[in-house]
C-alpha cells in the first residue's frame, strides 16, 4: 500500500510573531518517521482559503499523486505520531468502501445553517472540518471537480452594500463548500466521528484526554488518535503539552 501526505502553504510563519503556527512540528511529527509531505503552493499567490482546494485539483488533475491513499491536511496545527502508513492502513482497516473521511470537530463552522444534515452524527465530534481528509485520489479529486471551484471567489473587497458592505472584505471558506459536498455526497464521504484516524482539538479540554500512556487516548471515545489537529484557540491551550508528551519542542 501507497501513501502520500500533500498540503498547500505558500510561507513559512515567523515564529517570532506566530508562535501559534507550528509548521515546524508538522515538518518535525512527520521527520520522525523519515517523511515528508508534499507542500504545494510556496512562495506562490495567496487568494484566500480557496486556493487550498485550487491547488490540490490542479496538482491531482496534473497527475501530482501516484499514491493509492492520499492525505491532506494542513500546514500549520497538524502532528503526525505514527507515519503516515499507519494512518491508511487504520483508514483502510475500517472504511472498506473507502469513501473520503475528513476529521471531525465540536462545532459546525461556517455554515451552521446545515446542521440538521448532520443531526444523525453522534456528539460531539460529529461535525465536517477540513483541515484533514484521507481517500483514494481519484475520489478527491471527483470531489473537487463537483465543488464548482472555478465560480467561487478568491478574498475580495465588497463594491457596495448589495454584496456584503462597501469595503468589507468579502473571504470564502473552503471549509464551507466542503460541507455543501458532503451533504450532497458528491463521491462517497463520512466523518471520522470517532477520532480514530486524526483528532480536532478546537473546544476540548485536558480532561477529554489521558496522557499517561504512551500514547495519548481520548477517554470520550476511547480511541487513540494518529494524527492531531489544534484548530481554533487550541493551539495555544493544549498544543504546548501535547508537543511537549511527543517530544517535539
């Protein structure tokens, strides 16, 4: 089995005036193992958010990815604590039909309007976030092709109050059409609800973990998460100790 790690960013934060992005733990999670992922996008424009999905279609349409799994994620709050193989097989282990899995989180953000499509999940990581996504590339990029990514707009200053308030800034969320995708099921998608596979840390506390073992399980769902992910304010709360458990500083 093939697997392969990809993520858009086009700067490396200055740790300086950013000690919250830690895309040098990201780099350092995955060096453990003798990885790296593939980062597209650096020192290139930024549009906004919506130039993640853009650069992952145009690279998969470019035949970027010859892996038979492929992982995306982000740059800047994920960790990697087994190598990435681990995390395809545990993927393929108990999603058989290989749909596309994305990480699951607390809050439904941005389009709260959807929650009852995902009023069947169970609590409390039952909501879409994409700051990480597992399948077969030829799905994700299906995916993609259906998200109608070429009428979206990149940030964009609003004209006049009819379109958002003359001089507002006007930032379209990836996320947020990931969701309209996985509520039409565009390609087979679900929802690690069990934290099996990668763990959001948005709106947790220390004590929804136990970090005595050797590896750090969610006593929630009694699992023990592969990959982590600190959205939201997390990454000041909890990411310190958590990288300090793993030994990356």
């Amino acid at each position: 089995m093939s697997v392969q790690v990809v993520s858009v960013c086009n700067r490396i934060p200055d740790r300086a005036r950013e000690s919250y992005y830690r895309y040098d733990a990201f780099l350092k999670s995955m060096a453990r193992f003798g990885e790296a992922p593939t980062i597209l996008g650096m020192g290139e424009p930024w549009g906004g958010l919506m130039t993640k999905p853009r650069r992952l279609r145009q690279w998969l349409r470019s035949g970027g990815c010859t892996a038979e799994t492929l992982i995306v994620c982000d740059a800047f709050d994920i960790v990697f604590t087994v190598p990435a193989l681990g995390v395809a097989v545990m993927y393929r282990d108990h999603w058989g039909h290989l749909p596309v899995v994305f990480n699951a989180e607390k809050a439904l953000f941005p389009r709260g309007e959807l929650v009852h499509k995902f009023a069947d999940g169970p609590e409390p990581w039952r909501y879409l976030n994409s700051g990480f996504m597992i399948g077969p590339p030829a799905k994700i990029l299906a995916m993609l092709e259906a998200m109608w990514l070429d009428d979206i707009a990149d940030d964009y200053r609003a004209a006049d109050a009819l379109h958002g308030g003359a001089g507002r800034m006007i930032e379209p969320n990836d996320q947020g059409h990931y969701q309209y995708a996985y509520c039409a099921q565009v390609v087979p998608m679900a929802l690690d609800y069990d934290c099996r596979l990668c763990q959001t840390l948005s709106a947790c506390s220390v004590s929804d973990f136990n970090l005595e073992g050797e590896r750090i399980k969610n006593i929630v769902t009694g699992t023990e998460p592969l990959v982590w992910h600190a959205n939201g304010g997390s990454k000041d709360i909890l990411l310190p100790a958590f990288l300090r458990k793993w030994g990356i500083e």
